[in-house]
C-alpha cells in the first residue's frame, strides 16, 4: 500500500519521537520500502543503510524467512496470553536464546522493547535481593554517558542529561560511575581503549559511602552505542565484575544494541568473557520486524525468585505482549537466519575491513576522535561554536540526499550497518560519508 504525505497538516499529527518535529515536516526524509541493504526513498531514490535501521536489522531488510514465519504465524494463531497460558513457540524461543548466552544464563523474561527489558531487568534484581532476606539492596547504579531506554527506571541509572533533565524526580537511591571517554588518553583507539580500567574502582568509592547492605546493582552498556559509541577499555568490565562479585551487588549488561552479532558474537557478554548475572536486549532479537525484547536472567535469580516465594505467582510483573506468537516467531526465524547465513562470525570478519575504512576519515576536516567496536563505529565531530549538534544534524542530512542513511548523536556520527554488509559497500558508505564530512562547514 502506497503511503502518500500530502499536507504538513496530515503529518503534524504524529508526534515523532527523539526527533526535531518542526524540522522534519520542512523537510521530511521519509522511506517507504526496504530490501536488504537499501532503504527506498518516498522520491524513489535507493539509501544505503548505514545503521542497521536504529541498530536493530542486522540480517538486513525484507529477509524471506522472517517475512515468512510473520505472515504464517499471524494466520495461525494471531495471538495468545502469557499470563497463566502458553503457546509452544515462546517456550521454543526461550531455550534458543538462552543457548545462546554462556554459563548459567538460562532463563528468559519477554518484554517488547529495550527500555522494558531495562526496567524489567531492574525490578528481578531488587525482587531477587528480597527474596534471599536482603530487602535493604535498593540502591541501583548505572553509568555517565548510558542510555537504558525511556522508562522512568532507565532514565534514572541513565546518564544523558538531556534525557533526564525535563522529567521530574526519577527514582530514588541512583548513583553513577563515571563515563570511560577521555579524548586526552584513548582518542582515535581502534577496538578497545588501553586507558580507563581504573575507573571501575569507583564503585568501590560507592560501595564505601553507601555500604554493600544497600546496593542492589549496576547497570552499563557493555559498549556504550546512542551516547556516542564507546567500547569498554580492556580490563573495565573485568574489573566491575570483580567488585559486584565481592560485595554481593548484580551486575547487569544492558545489552540490547550489542547482543546478536553487533560486534561479532552473539553477546557482549560471550565475546568478552565477562560473565553478568542478567542481560537485557530487544532490537536485534527479531531483526527490528516485530516488536519485542528478551531479558536473559541467571539461574541463581531464577531458582531464589521462584523457590523462596510465599505467593503462588512468583513476580508480579509482566506484558500484555510478553512472548507475542508473532513476534516469537519472526525472532526464531531471525535467529535462524543469523546461524544459516554465519552472520556473527561475518561480523567478526568484517570488523577489521569495517575498522580500516573508519580510521581512514581520520585527517578530515572537524574529525576529534573516531571509536570501534565489532561492526560499530562513531566518528566525532566538534562542535561549531554555540551550536552543539547542528554540524552532526547537516551530516545526516547531507547523507540522505546523497544515499545513505546514518545515525547521529549530537556531532557523532554511529554507523552500525546490517551484517550482511558488503566490503565494497562498507566502502561505499564510508566514501560518502567522508564526502559528506569533506563539504560541511
Ligand atoms: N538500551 C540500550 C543500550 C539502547 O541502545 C534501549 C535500551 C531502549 O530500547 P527501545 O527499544 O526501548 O528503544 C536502547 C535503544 C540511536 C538510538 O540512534 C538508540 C536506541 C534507540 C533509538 C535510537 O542511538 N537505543
């Protein structure tokens, strides 16, 4: 069905979400087809996707398996609860997702989004530390510079003050560790930064002023993505890791931008060896089709909440749509797609290629820094004076009249694009993109 934008009157109506609305409807970049690795332009022009939609279509768009299994699925059984029944696929999904994370990572909670994974994430720690006695754990802690999603629970660990600042109070009893980006020690690293395991010890800092008794858990981004692409220093998880484990806090990956093959592996969690005691993700799991989001819970979590429960329903929590059937199965077929086609280990293959290409841009004019990780990379601009974030606004701009769809956050480009990627296109996109940076002002 052909989708026509006749009148900035007909448009308004949709309040668009992280977007600046007055903008758009002077100047609307609208889509409206995808296949692949192209997007199709309402103009009918074709636009490279550079971000894997907002990180989330990593297979790439209109793949045939998942369109399948969606258009089959929803004739067969459109919908059923997952409140005291059940249908066979969400059960199937759950065992392969949990095969998919390393150690005792075996148990799954659905949710519909990443910011829902987050706060449900949130809420199995401080149920889980109830029920072994330790009700006094409330305390959470996440990190400068993260993004958790929009919940009230991911806007309070979160630390973009934008995101924050319009909002009200948040929840009590939040802390934050400091960012890991400082341009003066690991500007232009490829990969993992060596400077800034250290600043993991400053937990132990929290951990003296509020006292182990009162802090549930700390929440990071393996590699943070939508505050501007920063990989971990080598060490820094290791460290966090070390510390939760000493003092009885849970760490918590919020890993819904890293896990299914963003950097090369299935998780974060797998390629780093770094093991936390529960992940959240969403995007990736059904290659952004259909809406929906896994929390990947240990063992340990799960047997304390069920066991030691004194109320036949164990957690009070949940979704209308926790384990959709249609969106079970777009994520089972996505998962497919990703073993058939080996696109964790294309990821990996592609990454030092992808890593060349980004470093190439280097010398450009405005360039501070440029970061990787896997199939990620952000590059940085400065700011123009006075006017944070429009240099990087007239970049994606300029790329969408050029061909090419990227994301920014404010002057930092983040390009993340399908894993089906070719080496020729990554060199497309980063020839225009260089283009694009060349001709700003
Ligand atoms: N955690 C992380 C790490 C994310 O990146 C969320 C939670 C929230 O997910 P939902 O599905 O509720 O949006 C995200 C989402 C960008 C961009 O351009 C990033 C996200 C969403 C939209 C845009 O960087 N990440």
């Amino acid at each position: 069905m052909a989708v026509s934008v006749t009148s900035t009157n007909a448009m308004d109506a949709f309040w668009m979400p992280f977007t600046a609305n007055r903008r758009f409807l002077k100047e609307p970049r609208i889509v409206t087809a995808a296949k692949d690795m192209h997007y199709t332009t309402a103009d009918g022009r074709k636009l490279l996707d550079g971000t894997a939609g907002l990180w989330c279509v990593n297979a790439g768009h209109g793949r045939p398996r998942i369109v399948e299994a969606v258009s089959a699925t929803v004739a067969e059984l459109d919908y059923a609860p997952s409140y005291q029944f059940g249908h066979p696929v969400a059960f199937e999904l759950a065992g392969r997702i949990a095969s998919l994370f390393p150690g005792d990572l075996n148990h799954v909670f659905f949710t519909n989004s990443g910011s829902e994974s987050v706060e449900t994430a949130l809420k199995i720690a401080l149920a889980y530390h109830q029920s072994k006695g330790e009700g006094t754990r409330t305390r959470l802690i996440g990190r400068e510079r993260s993004y958790h999603g929009v919940g009230f629970g991911g806007i309070s660990v979160g630390g973009i003050a934008t995101n924050r600042r319009h909002f009200g109070s948040l929840l009590a009893g939040v802390d934050h560790l400091p960012h890991t980006h400082a341009p003066e020690h690991n500007a232009f690293s490829r990969g993992q930064p060596e400077w800034g395991a250290h600043l993991a010890d400053d937990l132990e800092r929290m951990v003296s002023l509020h006292d182990p008794s009162t802090i549930a858990a700390v929440i990071v981004e393996p590699m943070a993505g939508s505050a501007g692409v920063l990989p971990p220093p080598k060490g820094y998880l290791e460290r966090l890791r070390a510390i939760c484990h000493k003092y009885g806090i849970l760490l918590i990956f919020d890993e819904v931008i890293t896990a299914f093959g963003r950097l090369g592996a299935a998780s974060a969690t797998e390629l780093l060896g770094v093991q936390p005691d529960i992940v959240a993700t969403a995007k990736g799991l059904t290659n952004g089709t259909i809406p929906m989001g896994a929390v990947v819970v240990d063992a340990a979590i799960y047997d304390s909440l069920t066991q030691n429960s004194a109320t036949p329903i164990e957690l009070f929590h949940g979704y209308t749509y926790s384990g959709h059937p249609v969106a079970a199965a777009a994520a089972l077929a996505t998962l497919d797609t990703y073993a058939e086609e080996g696109l964790f280990q294309r990821a990996a293959e592609l990454a030092p290629h992808f890593e060349n290409a980004a470093h190439g841009l280097r010398d450009l004019p405005n360039v501070i820094d440029i970061r990787n990780m896997g199939m990620v990379c952000g590059i940085e601009l400065s700011a123009r004076p006075g006017a944070a974030g429009e240099r990087g606004f007239e970049a994606m701009q300029m790329a969408f009249d050029r061909g090419a769809m990227i994301r920014i956050t404010a002057d930092t480009i983040a390009l993340s694009p399908p894993l089906i990627i070719s080496k020729g296109q990554i060199d497309e996109l980063f020839e225009l993109v260089a283009g694009v940076i060349s001709d700003l002002k």
